[in-house]
C-alpha cells in the first residue's frame, strides 16, 4: 500500500509539473505573439495557457498510471498531440509575423519643435530669439519651422464672449548670433487683456462668470484674473529614419547652445535607458512693457518613434528650456535647459 502512494505522490507531481510548464510556455509565448494585435493579450494567453496547462497535466497523469495494453490507444493520444502542437506553432508563427507587419506598418517617427510664451501684460514691438534645434550642423527643423509654423492663442478662463483678440501679425526667420543659430519671433504689437472671473458651485457643478476690474478682489479665494496672452508656435515632421531616441547627440536635432551640459538624476525614472541633463543656454529678448509685465519663454524639440503592440506605445527624448522675464527687455538672458533622453519603451 505504501508503494503504492509513493508512486502515485509521484506521478501526480510530474502531472503537476508537466501542466505549470505547459502553462507558462503557452500563456508566455501567446501573450508575446498576440501584443501587437490585441489588448490586453494577456486576457487571452492565460485562459489558453490555463486550458493547455490543464490537458498536459490530466495526460500526463494518465499516461504515467496507464494500465499494460493499451499502446495502441496512447500511440494514437501521442500523434494527436503532436499534430496539435506543430498546428499550435504554425498558428504562432503566422500570428507572430501578421503582428511584426502591423507594428512594422504603424511604426511613426517624428520630431516636433515648439516655442511658447505668455506675457500678462502688453507688448511693443516684441523680439525674442530661441535656441534653434540643430543635428550636426544641420537646421532643417528650425529651417521648416520659420517657412510652416502656425501659431495658437489660449483664450482665458471666464471670458464674457465678444470676437475675441485681434490676430498678432508675427514674423520668423533663422538668424545667427555669437551663441549660434536662434529662431527669432517678432511682431509690431501684442495687445494683452485682463479678464476677471468668479467661481461659482452649487451641490452638484461649478462654474465661472465674468465681474468687473471694479468688482474684483485679490483677496477673495472664489475670484481670479486670466489674460489672452499665451501663444504657442509648433512644427511637425517626419523623419525618414528611426529617431535615436536613446543617445540623441550629434544626429538628432537638440536645442543649441547647451553650455555646461551636466548629467543628473531624473526626478521620474519609470525606465532602465531613461538618462537626464542640465545645461545653460540664452534667450534674447526686446521689447517695451509695464514694470508690471511678467514674460516667460520657453522651447522645446521633441523626437519620438510610435508604433501599435497592443495600444499605442513607443519612446522619445525631449529637450527643453524657459526663462522668465519681469519688465521691460533688451538683451540677453541665461535660461536653464532640461534633457531627457531613452523614455520609453524600444523593440527588442
């Protein structure tokens, strides 16, 4: 009888261990192959992985406590399951490669550069010039941005309707300077508007109404102020290669002059290739302005490769700098950058 448990203990625990490897194997390699097809795959690898991993262990079993006489049933039990698993396995294999087309056909890579600024106050005769992003002496980007730009105006929280602010006639050239290239933006006047709102709740919703600058109290928590002088300047294009999202220097666009350019620790590392820096660049700027005025400055490029696997994923380096300014302006300033290169996730 002790025989007999002992064999028993043993053939259920190589049942056991044939149906976890079973398990794994299927549910591992389907999650993997269905990825750029269908998300989650995960909810689908596990139940097959399940059901394959339950068959392989209840066979298993069957055939370590077979009775004597039954070859020829078992010979029949070992073809089948040898048809199954070369059927399984081309079934992988053409689902493997479908998914590999679809993420080779969503596959997208691009580089953006963006210039933005906000004044709370109006300006005469503004002229600001930006680091324009440059890869081994090339300006391509910042050559595009000058002939293509478009730029957006942010309207104001609690603003009483009317037509809006008039459109600002800007005007864009690549100009060159002792600190190198630098995007200049220019315009002969940028009218600025100050709205004042209340916040208004019940139980259930909130919302706000515009009051008069008379009305208006600084020290009243539910009124605010807002203006219409928040621009942003954005190019878009493709590139032809895959972008070199992980060690970006020398052949993909960064802004320029990066001057003691220091690593550092990312404040959010989610990724093992996730490296950051720091540096000092310049920003110029001209124009007449209240005391009062506050202008912040700030660029950006922006290089990404996007592709689907299982919902839209990829990964980029962004490189940025701002500065903010009080006053009226003529000359240049120091303004801090921030690079961040390898987020993402990358294809193996």
């Amino acid at each position: 009888m002790y025989s007999l448990d002992r064999e028993t203990l043993r053939n259920g625990t190589l049942a056991f261990i044939a149906g976890v490897v079973t398990f794994a194997v299927i549910a591992v390699a389907l999650t993997a192959v269905l990825d750029p097809l269908i998300w989650p795959s995960l909810l689908v690898g596990l139940p097959v992985g399940f059901v394959a991993g339950t068959a392989a262990a209840v066979l298993t079993f069957a055939f370590l406590t077979r009775g004597p006489g039954r070859r020829e049933y078992w010979r029949t039990v070992g073809l089948g399951t040898i048809i199954v698993v070369v059927v399984f396995g081309l079934l992988l294999g053409g689902l493997s490669v479908l998914g590999q087309d679809r993420v080779a056909a969503s596959y997208d890579s691009t580089y953006e550069y963006e210039v933005a600024f906000d004044t709370n106050g109006t300006l005469e005769e503004p002229t600001i010039y930006v680091p324009a992003p440059v890869a081994n002496d090339s300006t391509r980007l910042a050559e595009v941005f000058v002939e293509d730009v478009r730029y957006e105006r942010y309207g104001p929280v609690g603003r009483d309707g009317g037509d809006g602010p008039a459109p600002v006639n800007f005007t864009y050239e690549l100009v060159e300077t002792d600190h190198g290239p630098m995007v200049a933006i220019s315009a002969d006047h940028i009218e600025v508007s100050r709205y004042y709102y209340r916040t208004v709740e019940n139980e259930t919703m909130g919302w706000t109404e515009p009051v008069s600058p008379d009305e208006y109290d600084p020290t009243d928590p539910s009124m605010g102020v807002s203006h219409d002088g928040s621009f942003a300047f954005t190019v878009r294009l493709t590139a032809e290669a895959s972008v070199d999202t992980a060690d970006p220097f020398g052949d993909e666009p960064l802004l320029s002059p990066q001057y003691d350019r220091t690593a550092v620790d990312c404040l959010d590392q989610r990724f093992d290739t996730q490296q950051c820096y720091a540096y000092d660049t310049r920003v110029f700027a001209d124009y007449g302005a209240d005391d009062g005025t506050t202008v912040t400055v700030s660029a950006g490029v922006f290089g990404r490769n996007e592709w689907f696997s299982g919902g839209w994923t990829g990964n980029e380096y962004r490189d940025r700098v701002a500065v903010e300014l009080r006053g009226p302006q003529s000359g240049w300033h120091v303004a801090g950058g921030e690079l961040e290169t390898g987020t993402g996730r990358y294809r193996r």
